[in-house]
C-alpha cells in the first residue's frame, strides 16, 4: 500500500535541527527551532514547574484517564489567566490540548463542522504551520497584508483596509502577542479598529496566542485581545503554555470559545470533546497538571511570574545589546531588532544570505530570514553582528 508514496516534505525547522547537530564547528549557532535558552545556552526547567512536578509526583495516585476535556482546574486556569475581568469570561468555555497545535486543529474542526464554507485569513507571513493545519481541517486559507518589508514594522493601513473585505464566512486569525515570525505586533488601536470591523462586518476572530509573557508582560500582552473578547459576541483563542511554562515536549495548551452565553460555549465545548474522541481522544496529562498546581498557589504562581519576566527582561537586552553590536560595525541596518516583541525577528536576510550565514559563519537560521533572538548567548552577539553585517553587505 505504501510504496506508491511519494517521499515526505522534509519539515524546514526541523531539518535545520538535524543539519545543525551534524556541524562539527566549535562557534556554531541554532537560532532556528523557537526555543528559549539561557545564558548558558540552555533549556532549563522552569524553577516553579521543578516544585509542581516535585509535589505530583508525592500526591499521584493513579494513572487513570482523566478525561475527554482534559484537566478541567488547567482549562479555567487557562480562562483566569486570559480573560479575567472581561465580560467574556463568564460566556467562555475551554478544552485542554496536545499544544496550541492541538487547539488549532480541534478548533479548525470545529469550524469546519459548523461552516464548511469557512476561509481564514492569516498575517502575511504567519506561522509556518497556520495554513496547512486550516487546509488538514478542510478550510480554505488567504493571506491579508501585515508585514512590511521595508520598514519592518505592521503595515496597519493595509492590514485593516484588507480585513476591513472579510464578512460573516470568515474568520481572520491574529498573533495575539510576539507574532512569529517577523517579532513585529499590531498597536492597541489596531486591535479596537479589529474589534470594530468584527462587529460591523460579521466575521470571527480568531486569536493565536502561544508567546503570553515574552512580549510587553503577562497582562499586557493579552491587553488586545481581552479588548477583542469584551467587545465581540463570539471569538475562539488557542493558547499554549509550550514557552512562558517552558513545557514544550509536554504538549500543553488549550482551545478556548467565547460566546454570547456561557450555554452556547459549552455546547461548542462539547462538539470540541466530539473531534477529540475521533482523533486523539485525550491530552497528555502531566504538563496541564503542573499548569494547574503553579496557577493554583499563590506563591508558585509568584515564582513562575518572577522568572518568566527574568526571560522577558533577558530577551529585551539581548535585542538590544545585538543592536548595539550591529552599530559598533558601523551599521545601522537591524536597529528594528530592537523594536521587535518577543522570540524571533525577521531580519530581511534572503534565503541566498541566510545560507551565507550558515556556510560561512556556522549560524543556522530559516529561510525565510527569521532568527531566534531567545536562541542567543550574550557572548555570541558581536559573531552575530559581524556575520549579519558582513552577508546583508554582500
Ligand atoms: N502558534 C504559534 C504562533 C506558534 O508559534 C506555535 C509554535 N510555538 C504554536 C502555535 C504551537 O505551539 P505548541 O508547541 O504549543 O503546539
């Protein structure tokens, strides 16, 4: 039955993995797979994620399953944490999934169930992943302008004058912080002229939210889309606790539905459940279960916010301080960097350059001209700026 396949696509990301482990040289860089490492180069556990899964693993008393809607203190963690004070969290309803990977999917399913005739609109780029998860679901997908080329930045007027098209059959996904790939993020009054053309053309929002906490802050970069979600009648949001929790290969995230009542939101809870049991059937348990016991506790809860801002902080030197490397060669060509919200910064490299990058200088980034900025050691900055000078003048 199989030999008549065609070979798989290799994935870009991972496969830049593989190319980059077999590298022998000494100065090489992975700023690739989006990961957070520290000074050291490392993917530590979390110090507050190290105490729940202490406590768990005391308290455990059973593998048994949990259920087909996961862990049901994560799911409303997950609420508090996103929608606590708005007028949407009383109408909403969550599921625990494998990852916002999983959410994405679950929630494309959904769609597809209730709208066949759906199309999502995506930033211009977006996520590798947003178009073939929505095309798996059976939706179509279009892309509406956001990143300028030129300037780095969001091109808001095309943005809006695009969304300001989409009506009651589409749907139109934001970055609800930290937008992957380009690092550049909507304004607040972008995210109120979003939530205007929402209520005044019929279309659903749809908000990607995997990066809560690298951005502006915990509160802050959820600023948007609890406006969205205090304005809107109905709104779905995937969330993934992958990076701010550092809990990646646990698979833990979640698929939250707003709706006019809490009624409605269940009743779309309970066609997610429907999709989960014909594919996965559960999510993992422990990541959510860690999740859990930190949001649940005061002072671990403390302990999570105190690092978690520690990684933000990390992350705006390290913008800055490449910055800053890039000007002592004499060139002012990245100081959008420093402008950039939370992991990666598209850097306006050409794939023919980014090769360059990793021929000559053993630095390993995608294609498409993204680095990962949280994939960075302060000691590495000045190779970096050299290398990034050097190609982007070639
Ligand atoms: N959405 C966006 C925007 C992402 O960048 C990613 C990857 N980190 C995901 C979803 C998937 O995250 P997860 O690892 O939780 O499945």
């Amino acid at each position: 039955m199989f030999k008549q396949l065609s070979p798989a696509q290799l994935d870009p990301i991972l496969s830049l993995s593989i190319a980059y482990r077999e590298d022998s040289r000494t100065d090489k860089m992975d700023l690739g797979i989006g990961v957070y490492r520290n000074s050291q180069g490392e993917t530590p556990i979390m110090q507050a994620v190290q105490t729940a899964q202490t406590a768990l693993l005391a308290e455990q008393k059973t593998k048994a399953y949990v259920g087909l809607a996961g862990d049901e203190v994560f799911n409303q963690s997950m609420m508090d944490l996103l929608l606590s004070g708005t007028s949407a969290h009383g109408r909403a309803a969550a599921v625990q999934t494998p990852g916002a990977s999983g959410a994405l999917r679950m929630l494309a399913d959904l769609m597809a169930i209730a709208q066949p005739e759906t199309t999502v609109w995506l930033t211009d780029p977006s996520y590798v992943n947003h178009k073939p998860v929505m095309e798996a679901a059976g939706l179509k997908v279009r892309f509406y302008p956001y990143f300028d080329r030129q300037t780095k930045q969001v091109n808001s007027d095309a943005m809006l004058a695009e969304i300001a098209k989409a009506g009651p059959k589409d749907v139109v996904l934001l970055h609800g912080c930290c937008h992957n790939p380009t690092g550049a993020d909507i304004r607040f009054e972008d995210w109120q002229a979003v939530t205007e053309l929402a209520n005044k053309n019929g279309f659903l929002p749809f908000v990607d939210i995997a990066y809560q906490g690298f951005g502006d802050g915990l509160a802050q970069d959820a600023a948007g889309l609890q406006h969205l979600a205090d304005n809107v009648e109905e709104m779905i949001i995937a969330t993934s606790c992958s990076k701010n929790f550092g809990l990646y290969r646990e698979r833990t995230g979640a698929a939250i539905i707003v709706s006019d009542s809490l009624q409605e939101a269940q009743k779309a809870k309970g066609r997610i459940l429907n999709l989960a049991r014909a594919t996965y059937t559960m999510p993992p348990d422990h990541g959510a279960a860690v999740v859990a016991k930190i949001l649940q506790d005061e002072k671990l809860t403390q302990v999570w916010q105190q690092e978690l801002n520690s990684m933000h902080q990390r992350l705006l030197n390290l913008r800055q301080g490449l910055v800053k490397a890039v000007n002592a060669q004499g060139s002012d060509a990245f100081d959008f960097i420093a402008k950039h919200k939370g992991m990666f910064s598209v850097t306006g490299l050409s794939p023919e350059q980014i090769a360059r990058m990793r021929e000559d200088f053993a630095i390993y980034a995608v294609a498409d001209g993204r680095i990962n900025i949280a994939g960075l050691q302060e000691q590495k900055l000045d190779y970096l700026a050299n290398a990034l000078v050097t190609v982007s003048q070639s």
